[in-house]
C-alpha cells in the first residue's frame, strides 16, 4: 500500500485558497489582514512544498497555474466540508440533517409511504433526499448514507441488507408466445440492468441454458425504463415482483418462463437494497437514528407475490 502524501501546512492551503479566488496576492492580503509579503512567503513556502509552480507573473497581474487550477478544485471542496463541519457542531439546525441518498426503485416503492412513520421518532430531522443511481461520493457530494441496489460489495463501508430485489422474467404476450423453452431467452434482446453484469449471466447458469457469447443486450439505469422497454416489446426484462404484479394482471407483460423460476436462486445471487453508510458518520446522532429506523422496518412485508395461475409446463 502506497503512503498517503505528506499535508503541507494548513495555513499555507487557506492563503493559497484566497489568492486563487481574487488572482491578486494584494487583494488576499487584504482579506487576510496581513502584509503582501506574507502572502508571498506562504504560496513560497507551499510551491516549495509540492515541488510544482502555481502562479506566474503577467506585469501586475499573475495567473494560476495548470498545477494550481487542478489543486483549487480540491481545496474549495476541503475548505467546503470544514464550514460544513462547523455549522453541523455549532448549529442544532445542522446536527439534526439527514443527507440521503437512495436508489430510485427503492426510493418510490419502499421510503416514501414510510418516511411519516419516522417523523414520529425525530420530528425535528431535515432530512433531505436524493435519488442518484450510482453510489456517491459521500464526502463531495455530502451524503450521509445510501440504500443502493447491488450485491452488497462495499467492504469500505458500513454495508446492511434491507430487502432483497428478486426478478421475474417478464416480456409482451408476442414475444412469450415465440418462447418454447428456457432456452429460447437467447434468441431475443435481454434488458439487462446496467449497474449489473452478472444478473442474466446467474439466472441463464440456473435455467441451465447455454450461453453465447453474442452480446444481445442493453443496458438500462433504472428499473422504470426496463419496465417501458419490456411492455413495448424491445426485449426481454427482468421486472421486479411489485411491477410484475401489475403488469402480469393487467396482461401488459406474461412470465414465459413461468412467475416462480427463479424462486429457487441462491441467495448470494439475487441482488437486493443495501444501507450503505461510512462508519464515521454513525458518531452523528440523528444520523445513527435514521440508519437504526431503517434496519428495524420489515421492508419484506411489502412484497407481494402475485396470485395468478401457473403456466403449463415449458418443453425442453
């Protein structure tokens, strides 16, 4: 493992910090309420540090290096996240947010008819919600934690199952009726979910069909769009059971494998929702709260399978 770089002094990133936003050394001064030449001293003494340049001379004018707009980018973002820090510890306002960030599938289906439920517990919580797919940079984009859809391959973190996502193979009633066999999944486009390049491969391994290696997929971010792409036709999808129960009575979609074939996966191969959390951020109180209330919800109560009769049996 490589050794983290070694910091150079703080104050010397806070002046280098207010020269890069005025592009003057003068006008940093001013606001730092010291001399020019003590300006000068620390970008000296931080270009010394880095070995790299940051500012060169144009007249009266300077401008910022290559070197030192790549740098300015990361430390606004540090000096960003230390004003946040303080005004979480020394504001009761910011001390009781929450930063969510959680699947949109999950987000829809699952939080949203519960979240009153948790006012109940800490009715003074802010909790705010986003719904970005892929897991976030909880730093940058100051995230607290995420319920992400995955396998729960996240050992950086503080990672928890809260419910599983099982699949049903769901097409159009033209397409089911073309599909004799198990095997005949291959001959037609498989929607497959983009932030998985596993889930197919493990349900055609447990059908026992044979795979090719033609790619005859395409590859959706979120479940809503799969669904569309299933009922107009575009391929084969793999529908989450709340959606397929819609669209199984309705007659939108059939199941031509039948609803209950892949009942039987193993569980490591059945992706689900996960409660992802950096272990730090559990010290902030309202935030070890809400991650309590949501690994205490019986999020599984709300699946329901639904009651329609089994297909007759596939040849083959």
């Amino acid at each position: 493992m490589s050794e983290k770089p070694r910091l150079p002094p703080l104050n010397a990133l806070r002046v280098f910090h207010v020269v890069a936003r005025h592009k003057s050394f003068r006008q940093a001064a001013d606001e730092l309420l010291v001399t020019p030449q003590a300006v000068g001293l620390q970008i000296k003494l931080l270009e010394d540090a880095l070995q790299v340049t940051l500012f060169e001379r144009k007249g009266r004018a300077i401008e910022l290096t290559e070197s030192a707009i790549l740098l300015s980018h990361f430390v606004n973002a540090g000096f960003e996240e230390f004003a946040e820090g303080i005004r979480r510890v020394t504001k009761s306002a910011y001390r009781d947010r929450i930063n969510l960030n959680a699947s949109p599938y999950f987000a829809t289906r699952y939080l949203l008819p519960r979240l009153s439920l948790f006012r109940e517990i800490l009715p003074r919580a802010d909790l705010r919600l986003t719904t970005i797919v892929d897991l976030p940079d909880f730093g940058r984009d100051d995230i607290d934690m995420a319920v992400q859809w995955g396998y729960g391959n996240w050992p950086e973190f503080d990672t928890k199952l809260l419910v599983r996502d099982p699949k049903i193979i769901c097409c159009s009633p033209t397409i089911g009726e073309q599909i004799k066999s198990p095997q005949d999944l291959t001959r037609f486009t498989l929607l497959d979910p983009v932030k998985s390049n596993r889930l197919w491969p493990d349900i055609l391994r447990h059908l026992s069909v044979e795979q090719t290696h033609s790619d005859r997929s395409i590859g959706f971010d979120d479940a809503a769009t799969m669904r569309r792409a299933a009922r107009q036709g575009i391929g084969i999808g793999l529908v989450s059971v709340i959606d397929a129960e819609e669209d199984l009575r309705s007659g939108a979609l059939v199941a031509p494998v039948g609803r209950d074939a892949l009942a039987d996966m193993k569980p490591e191969e059945v992706p689900g929702f996960y409660l992802v959390v950096p272990k730090g951020h559990l010290r902030v109180t309202a935030v070890a709260t809400f991650h309590r209330w949501l690994c205490q919800q019986e999020w599984q109560s709300d699946l329901k399978i639904p009651d329609l009769p089994k297909p007759a049996p596939l040849s083959g």
